[in-house]
C-alpha cells in the first residue's frame, strides 16, 4: 500500500519517532489506539491493522512485562510497536478518507474488450476521477500527530452524508449474513469514494444529479428539495459507465445519429427509415434518402443514419448533455413503457430518464416562466426538422427552442449502489446488474473482516 512506502521510507531517512520515547509511549498511541480498536463496526479487519501485536506490545512497555511475556530486548519491542502503530494509523486513516480500492482501477480492468496474442484490451467502464491519498496527506497526517490532534483528525475523516450512516447502522444492527455482510461493507466502501464536486456531506453546492445504476433511479438534489424518478440503464453488454461530470446543455427534439451497430441491421428498410423519420448523411455528397444508405460506406464512416427530431426520435424530446469519454447522455424516450418494467437495463449506455420535462425545469430553474412555456411547446407539438414546413402544419417556430444551456452547470454522478434509497427513502437491495459487487469484494479482502 501506499501508506505503507510512506510510513517505510520516513523511518529509513530517521525522522523522529511519532509514539515511544526512551521515557515511553506518548498519549497519543493511547488515543490511537482507542480509534482502531473499534476499526471492525467500520468492516475494517483488526488483523489487517495488526491491532492484537500492537496491543501485546503496547501493554509490555506499560507494564513493564516484558520478561515474562517474551524473551525479546526491549529496543525490538518498542521499534516494533513505533512501527506499527504508524503504519495502522496511515492504513486508518486512508482507508476511511478515500477508501481502499480505486474505482477507475477497478472497472477499467473489469472487462475483456479484445485479446490477441501480444496483450489484453479492457473496456473503460469508470471516469469517477476520485481523490486518492498523496505524500502531502500522509504528511499532514504525522504533523497532525505531533501536535497531539489525532483525536480530531480521525472523528473528522468519515463521509457523513446519510447512506453512508445508514449503512453503519446496518452493518452493526441486525445479524447479517455472510453474503449480506459483504454486500453492505462493499456500499460502504463506495461511500469512502470521494467524488469531485460533491462535498464530504454530499451537497454539491446544494444542486446536483445522482444517477444509481442497480436501482434504476435518478435523484435530483437542491438543498432539502428532491425530485425522483426511474431511468433506463445500459444492458450488460452495453454498460453504462461510472462517471462524474457536469450537465451544460439541454438540446430539444434531438437528431440521433444512429450507431454503426444498430444502423447496420436496418440500412435497407427503406419502408422503416421513411416511417422513423430517417435519412443518410454522406460527407461528401450531404443529406440523402434512405435508399442511398450503402453498407459498407456506413461501416467505414463515409455515411451515417440520422434520425430526425420529433415524437419518433429514440433520443425523445430533449437530451441533457455533458462531457464524457463515452457518448452517453441522459435523455427522454420514445418508449416510456419501459419505465413500468422492474428491470429496465435496456439501453446502449445512455440513461432514459422517466420525467425529462420535469428534470429540464430542474436545470433551469422555475422563475424563467416564459422559457418553461417554450420548453413545454417544444417537446409537446407535432414537430419535424424541416423548418419551411412548420407554418403549413401550424407551428409557431417564434415558440420553439432548440438548446438551452444550463447556468450554472450542474454537478451530475452516475453511481453503481446495490444497497440504495427505495421509493420510501429506506435503504432497500438492488439486483448487482453487471457483478461489480464479486469484483469489489474480491479486492476488500485482505482489509475487511
């Protein structure tokens, strides 16, 4: 670990001792040691903190015991219990502030994406960008201890926004399992991710998006008030990434341009595409009909599908857009029947929200009345891309919006809690979709209990 280089190179270059001295051990290995004997209500392993010989030697140099405990000198003793307890300590301490597994490391290495006979590609599945621990901290953290403020350091480091709570309360209330266990300490160690942009209280500035893959949810923070509602999500094959990010724009009635993927297994319905409102774009020759759609030009990149804005669109009515690596989105649907469905991991990748109109109004704030009149026309009327139509269809164009951005940005993560909020508010289990948990677990082992 990298706490453990730390703690390895300061005694290699003899700075002075933080817990003993020749006249015995500070109060603060008392105070240290007070915090990580209760490690376990945390699902942190006492053995991984070596807390038993810590103790044994702890109690050695205060009651001078040590001839009838051990046959060891007594510098051994003490340069043991020096060692360790710096060691428990930054073990501690980072692994509560930023838990003790980096997300992006691990789901980017989660998925086989192509192999050959040289070298294994992965699927990038995460772009959390999560604050890890760094020298500075370890630092910090050693002067916090010379100056006898350990106590406060240490109460100070746990996340206290409210899932994370609850899932202590969990894991120290009923009995659990062991599979119940090991499911809970693996949602407690996504709470320790600390995201950027998002505070130690989860408040974000008091406005923000959350979007929790296994419960299919969206939540829509500002301050105390919380607007709720059901997504779709990518399937396993096509998973939506783990991400952070920030909503700039809203874009009403769409075009889709139609992954290579999809495009591929309708290009010569001609019938489909006039009837879905489809047509080609060629770079060279621009916008064509659907009978001039060729395979393989789509296939190289020279064509693409487009599908127009309107009630047809799979993108819906309007798309919320942010940066990412992935080209997802989140967006209304043209299918909104799959928001009764349970299970609703339907999607490429993008998440399909439930109540997009209501979300928009979130962005925007509800004082622009008029810009809310506008946005309401845009995604109810009968609309098609052809602008020297929509007089003769009765369209009020001077009503229309086409993009409105969103100011000041709003924070957006999406999230990947198997124990989450129900529609309650209680926690309640979600279905572990893409097996990240088994993953996650895997990696926990050797610091939980």
């Amino acid at each position: 670990m990298q706490s453990d280089k730390f703690v390895h190179n300061y005694y290699l270059n003899d700075n002075p001792f933080i817990w003993i001295s020749r006249l015995g051990v500070y109060d603060r290995a008392d105070s240290l040691i007070g915090f990580i004997r209760k490690a376990n209500t945390y699902g942190i392993s006492l053995r991984f903190l070596k807390f038993d010989e810590i103790r044994r030697d702890f109690e050695c140099m205060r009651t001078l015991g040590i001839s009838d405990v051990r046959d060891e000198d007594i510098n051994v003793i003490m340069a043991r219990l020096e060692y360790n307890l710096s060691k428990a300590y930054l073990r501690y301490l980072g692994g509560i502030r930023f838990g003790f597994v980096n997300p992006d490391y691990l789901y980017n290495n989660f998925e086989k994406n192509e192999e050959d006979s040289t070298s294994t590609q992965y699927r990038q599945l995460s772009e959390l960008h999560v604050q890890r621990p760094n020298n500075r901290f370890y630092r910090d953290a050693i002067n916090s201890a010379f100056n006898d403020s350990i106590g406060h350091l240490l109460s100070s480091i746990h996340p206290r926004n409210e899932l994370y709570l609850k899932l202590l309360s969990r894991l120290n209330g009923t009995q659990l399992s062991g599979d119940e266990r090991s499911k809970t300490i693996c949602n407690i160690e996504r709470c320790r991710w600390r995201l950027n942009g998002l505070s130690n209280e989860n408040d974000a500035d008091g406005k923000y998006v959350e979007v929790n893959i296994p419960s299919f949810s969206l939540r829509a923070i500002d301050g105390e008030n919380a607007l709720l509602m059901r997504t779709g999500c990518g399937t396993v094959k096509h998973k939506t990434p783990l991400l952070t990010s920030k909503i700039t724009r809203m874009d009403v009635n769409p075009q889709w341009i139609v992954p290579k993927s999809i495009s591929k297994g309708f290009f010569d319905d001609y019938d489909y595409m006039h009837r879905m409102g489809m047509f080609v774009f060629d770079k060279k020759k621009g916008k064509l009909p659907p009978e001039e759609a060729e395979y393989e030009k789509i296939i190289n990149g020279e064509q693409y599908i487009i599908q127009a804005g309107g009630p047809k669109n799979s993108l819906g009515r309007i798309i919320f857009r942010f940066d990412n690596s992935f080209s997802v989105f989140l967006h209304d649907t043209s299918s909104p029947w799959v928001f009764k469905r349970d299970s609703r991991a339907v999607s490429h990748g993008c998440v399909r929200v439930e109540k997009p109109y209501e979300l928009a109004l979130f962005m925007i704030g509800k004082d622009d009345e008029e810009l809310a009149d506008r946005l309401k026309y845009s995604m109810t009327v009968d609309f098609i891309n052809d602008r020297d139509s929509l007089a003769k269809r009765g369209i009020d164009s001077k009503r229309l919006v086409s993009s409105i951005p969103v100011r000041p940005v709003v924070p957006l993560f999406i999230t990947y809690y198997t124990i989450y909020y129900g529609s309650n508010g209680q926690l309640a289990d979600y279905q572990d979709i893409y097996g990240y948990d088994e993953a996650l677990a895997e990696k926990l082992k050797p610091f939980m209990n």
